[in-house]
C-alpha cells in the first residue's frame, strides 16, 4: 500500500498567482513517495471498469489517486475548495482548477 513519505506541507493556493502554485505543487507531488505514478493519476484520467471489484493494479492507481487528491485538497483554501469538493479523481480536480485559474 501506497504510503505519503514526504512530510513537507504542500504550496498553499489561494486562488492568485496559479502559475506558481501549478509549478510548485507539480514539483510536490513528484516528490511523494519518490513514485512518479501518483503525478501520474494527475496527468492521465483513470477509470476502472468494476469498481466493485478492481484488479490489483487498479487498486494501486485507486490508492494513488485518492493521495494525490488528498494533497490538493490540502494544498487549497476553503474558497477554492468548493469548487472541486464534489470531484472524486485527482485528474479532474487538477483540470477544473486548471481551467479556473489558469492565467491568474
């Protein structure tokens, strides 16, 4: 099982400057672990085919999902939470705040 190894708080976002965030929290979450494939749950939209009864490697990128989700959420103000509170996979979150606040 998937374990958060790096300690270090994530770069707070507030809602300004997303491009340095973007950079910073990229860089985070990389560092997780040493495990690129949490980055990846990220940058690849994942969907598994029985929920109910994943394959051990789904199980992997389910778990490596909700770690990445879980440091965004961390990572974000209570505003900006809102937003994404409902998405359920790291991808989709990364992608709404991306579509939000890119530019800012």
């Amino acid at each position: 099982m998937a374990q958060i190894n790096n300690t270090k708080k994530p770069p707070q976002f507030d809602g300004t400057n997303y491009g340095y965030w973007k950079a910073k929290m990229t860089t985070h979450i990389k560092s997780i672990n040493r495990n690129i494939k949490i980055w990846h749950t990220v940058e690849t939209k994942f969907e598994v085919a029985n929920l109910a009864q994943p394959t051990v490697a789904e199980e992997e990128k389910l778990q490596n999902i909700d770690i990445a989700l879980s440091v965004i959420h961390d990572a974000i103000n209570q505003r900006v939470f809102e937003q994404i509170k409902n998405l359920e996979m790291a991808h989709d979150a990364w992608k709404k705040l991306g579509e939000s606040y890119e530019g800012t």
